[in-house]
C-alpha cells in the first residue's frame, strides 16, 4: 500500500499533511499510516486514538506513526499504544529526513523536540491537495497568546511568520497547477508578520498576493481574531472583490467577565464593532464565530448574553465547542460546570446558530452564487455557503447558480 495520511483537525493540519505526504513519497515510505492528530478538544484525541485503533486492524504490517499537536503535548501516551511504531513532533513531521530509511531502521520511538525553542518557521512548497478543489496556504504558525482554555500554543509554539516571498512564491505555484481559490491559514493568521522585518500586516499580504496575481480568482482567510484586523485588511474587505465576502471571527463569548477569565484580548463591544464594521463595508458578507458553552463560572445571565451576541451580530453561522478541560490549563483549575449544563448550552447554542444559518440561506434565494464546483452537484459560493445544483460543471471550476431555493444546511439551484 501506498503511505496513508489521515488528517485531524483545522486546515493548517490539512496543509501540513500535504507536506508530509511529499516527503514520505520522496523518501520511498510506503506501507504505512501517518495520523497527524488535533488536541484543541478531547473528543478530537478520542477520534485520533480511535482512528490509530482502526488503523492497526485495516493494515497489521503497516508502519504507525503519530504526529500532530497531541502528540506534541504528550507523546508518551501515544508511544504506549501498542498499534504505535513511531511519534514526531509538530516540527518533525515537516522534516523531509523523518521519513528517510535509516530514521526508519534506528528504533527510537519518540521523535519530538521544544516547539517553544522555535523562532521561525519555515515554507514548504507543495504541488496541491488531494481530493480538493481548493488550496491551503500556510501563512503563519503558533500563538504567543495564552488563552486560558487553550493547549494549542503548547503543541504549536510561539507565533512564526512565513516570509511574504514565499507566500507569494507558493501562492503562484498553486494558480499555476490551476487553483482558483487559495485559502490563507495558520494558528492565530492576525498575528502575521510581527516577527518579520518591517512588521507587515496580514492585510498587507492579502494586498501584495491580489496586486501579483491577477489570474488568482478568490482569496480567502481562515479564523480572525476581531480585535486583531488591521487597517490594510478592512479596506481590503471594502475594496476587493476577489477577498471572499466571508469571516470567520475567533470569538468564543459573548460576556465580558467570561472573556476576560477566558483571557481574551476583546470584549463583547469589540467583536460587536467588529461585525457591524464588516457589514458596512461589505453588506452582503457572511459572519460566522466560534463560541465556546460552559466555561468554568459561567451562569444563566453570562450565558444569555452569549445566546444574545448570535442575533445582535447578525451571525450567519456558528461553531460550538462544549467546553472540554485541557490538563495543564488554567480553564482546568477553574471551578466547572455540571456536565449536562454545558451539554444543555451547547445545544442550545447550535440550535440558534442552525437558525441562523436557515434565515441566511433563505435571504440567497433569488441570487445568482458564484460556485467553486468541489464535486458533480456540489460546490461552495463565494459567502461559503454549500450549493447543490444541476447542470453541467468542471470540477474546479467556478460556476454561477441561480439559487431557486434553501434548506436549512444549504442552496440549492441550476447552472446558468
């Protein structure tokens, strides 16, 4: 068999697995299963450990290895698997030598160095992504914020920056391989460039990218955090038609005191603000946010002023995370909640989000989407919402659709 790559996660691991999948090919590894793992909740760990299981009994002679944030935390609990052969590091599954045979053939089991000594991180430059008809972009790695529920800058690092040069030099790789949509991602993507000399902006990136390449159709970005957009990056949104009319806001709460336990950098006005700038300058945009339900303290009122934040933005979307302890964090020492309230408040949460999400879809009908065709009958508009049409369509290919009606997960229409 040829080396298999299963991927968990956010679209920085995505990218990343590409990465690895070039090396292992260039260094002949075949017969093995590569799990790059996620750690942001525990039932991401669950389904990692799950999926190592499985992977053992589909392929018994398979070479195991595990990488990925949790094993970058602990890789001593994915060493004692059993199913296990092999653990690398977040940095060391970038390396083309930790796939090569004599790293194979030496017996060590634990690959993984201090991803806090990291300063800089470096390009890869890939040819595309399998199975997708757009592309990742890394553009930035690691978090030199410490949200207090968060694990992620220890398995990632402190924030690095990849040279504009070499976004710009990967960016026209993949046009040329015939991508129309790029996306720009990384761990905390508004943090970009203040490591780089001359410090500059994610907007100024976003400016240098769409000015270079003209025959680049849609741009688009991964997670912001709304106190952290900046200036070049607001007129951007006002201005560029090709920068995707879609945000996502790293917001998780809607209540003051909580944000501020949770060690965030914005209040609840801030993210407002944030909202209603985006709708000024793009009326039509689709917002969407993370919110977190059941941090440690929160009451009925902090929660109700969460529940409240989704209809004051005027949110398109939502992604709920029940809140999950992460050992090690200070969220952990906090006093917590019952675990069916914050099962109760997710579900709640999600059933405003999905109405959101019914009400945004239905205000599209009537509208022409501009469609990236990802399969027959299938495609994202440029608001990101999922189109299913008919009529005739390349993969890859960006269509228009005339949108003739919504369900509540998504459009549906016909080809022009």
């Amino acid at each position: 068999m040829a080396t298999e790559v299963l991927t968990f996660g956010c679209r920085l691991n995505a990218f990343e697995s590409e990465v690895i999948r070039g090396h292992a090919a260039a260094a002949g590894l075949g017969d093995a299963v590569i799990v790059n793992t996620c750690a942001v909740t525990k039932e991401a760990e669950r389904q990692a450990r799950q999926a190592i299981r499985r992977a053992r009994r589909d392929h018994p002679e398979a070479r195991l290895i595990v990488t990925g944030c949790a094993a970058q935390i602990d890789p001593a609990r994915y060493a004692a698997m059993p199913e296990v052969d092999l653990v690398l590091g977040n940095d060391e599954k970038l390396k083309p030598e930790s796939y090569d045979a004599g790293t194979r053939a030496d017996g060590a089991r634990i690959k993984v160095g201090d991803i806090m000594a990291l300063t800089e991180t470096a390009a890869h430059l890939i040819d595309g992504f399998e199975g997708r008809a757009r592309a990742f972009i890394e553009v930035q790695q690691g978090c030199d914020h410490r949200c207090t529920f968060c694990i992620i800058p220890y398995g990632r690092g402190n924030s690095r920056s990849v040279p504009v040069g070499e976004v710009v030099r990967q960016a026209e790789h993949l046009t040329q391989a015939g991508y129309r949509e790029l996306v720009l991602t990384g761990v905390d993507i508004t943090s970009f460039g203040g490591d780089l000399p001359g410090q500059p902006s994610l907007g100024q990136l976003c400016r240098r990218l769409l000015a270079l390449m003209p025959g680049l159709a849609r741009l688009r970005l991964s997670s912001l955090d709304p106190i952290e957009i900046d200036e070049t990056l607001w007129r951007l949104i006002g201005e560029e038609k090709r920068l995707m009319p879609h945000l996502h806001l790293s917001v998780q709460a809607g209540d003051d005191l909580i944000l501020k336990r949770m060690k965030r950098r914005h209040l609840r006005a801030d993210a407002l603000a944030a909202c209603r700038r985006a709708r000024e300058r793009r009326p039509d945009i689709a917002l969407g946010a993370d919110m977190i339900a059941g941090f440690p303290t929160e009451d009925e009122a902090m929660f109700a002023r969460s529940y409240a934040f989704i209809e004051e933005a005027a949110l398109d979307y939502l992604h709920v995370f029940p809140f999950s302890a992460r050992p090690g964090t200070p969220a952990a020492r906090m006093p917590q909640l019952p675990g069916n309230i914050v099962r109760e408040r997710a579900a709640q949460l999600r059933e405003a989000g999905a109405a959101a999400t019914a009400r945004a879809l239905a205000g599209r009908i009537g509208t022409v989407a501009q469609v990236l065709v990802e399969k027959d009958g299938f495609g994202h508009s440029e608001h990101y919402a999922p189109v299913r049409f008919a009529g005739p369509a390349e993969i890859g290919s960006i269509v228009p659709v005339r949108i003739a009606e919504a369900t509540r997960e998504s459009l549906v229409g016909s080809t022009q």
